[in-house]
C-alpha cells in the first residue's frame, strides 16, 4: 500500500481549521494548536494500530468503520465540529468513546504527555483529542471505502504508518513506547527534555 495515512490526515488540518480548532478549545496560540494536533493525531494512529495488531481488534475497528466512520464527517468539517451539522448516527461524533475504546484509563496520560510536547495545558489537550478523535476515524474510514481495504488491509496500512513516522519522526518512536509500556514515567522525563522540538513533522512535511 503505498498511501501515507498521515498524508491525508494533514490534508484535513488547514490554518482555517487550526484556528476554528483554536477558538473552540477557548482560545490558543495557533503554533501550541498545530503541535498538540500533531500529537494527539501520531497517539491516536498508534493506538489503531496496536489495537488493530490482533485479530479481534482489527474485526472490532472494521466494524466501527462501516457502521460509524464512512468519511462523511470530513464533507464539512467545521459545521460537524461546531455541531452545527450533524451526522448520521452520533457515534460518528462520539470522541469521548473513540478514546475510551483507543485509550482506556490511559488518556490522561496521553494528554499530559503531548501537553508536555505541545506546552499546552492538558485540559485543553483532552478537549482537542475529544474533538479530533472522530476526525481521525473519518479518515481512516473514508480511505477504506474509497480503496476497499478489507479487515488485513487495515491492519496493514495502520502498521505501516506506525512504522513509517517512528523511523521517521521522533513523536511516534515516543508514542510508541509509551503505548507498549505499563508505566509512563520515564516517557514523561524525556517528553518535558525535548518538549515542542519534536514536533516538526506533521505540519511542515509538504
């Protein structure tokens, strides 16, 4: 498969959109905005894909992506985010139970870890992975329906991606690990050392 997931997923992050993402969270620097964007977005992937690593996981996220998650969400970004479209079902929009499922009692975690990235407060970061959660889905399901990607193929692309930006991008290669481990406290030393230097790849790639 030679399509880049995190490609096509930057493609939906215009400056509109980090603005409106901006103003939605109460107001924040556009760079903060982009930066904890870009980390949620390389949590999020990684958590698909170690998720959709076993057999059950990857039928149980097909599944979710053909009842919930056709695309649909990204023909008007803005007014579904705003909530002044709405979709079809509600678990299109349901970010608080896109990262229950992805995340577990781990969120937390994961919003300070990218907060410490990022330099944004973690609040704002858990408001902004709620919003950008079923982003991420719609994505990954609309690149399903276009290209047919059955159960393997999904699996496939998600560890692809995985394995591209942790060769690639240091964010991953982090995320990665704290995903795999039990603990996250060594994770955290290293995040708040390197901070937003980081985060380079995600809107700066053309």
């Amino acid at each position: 498969m030679a399509m880049d997931l995190m490609d096509l997923l930057q493609g939906q992050f215009s400056d509109n959109v980090v603005n409106f993402l901006s103003e939605q969270i109460g107001g924040e620097d556009h760079e903060k905005t982009e930066a904890a964007t870009e980390g949620i977005v390389s949590t999020l992937i990684g958590a698909l894909a170690k998720n959709a690593s076993t057999p059950e996981g990857a039928n149980a996220l097909n599944n979710a992506l053909e009842r919930d998650h056709d695309g649909g969400i990204l023909d008007d970004l803005m007014g579904m985010l705003s909530g002044n479209q709405q979709p079809t079902t509600q678990k299109t929009l349901d970010g608080a139970g896109i990262l229950w499922h992805l995340l577990g009692d781990r969120q937390s975690s994961a919003a300070n870890m990218i907060g410490q990235m990022s330099g944004m407060d973690s609040g704002k970061v858990s408001s902004l992975m709620t919003m950008l959660a079923p982003v991420v889905m719609g994505v990954l399901g609309k690149t399903k329906k276009q290209q047919g990607l059955d159960v393997a193929d999904l699996a496939g692309l998600l560890t692809q991606t995985k394995v591209q930006q942790a060769n690639q991008n240091p964010t991953m290669a982090l995320i990665t690990r704290f995903l795999d481990q039990d603990g996250d406290g060594s994770i955290m030393d290293e995040v708040a050392s390197m901070g937003m230097k980081m985060l380079t790849g995600f809107f700066r790639r053309k």
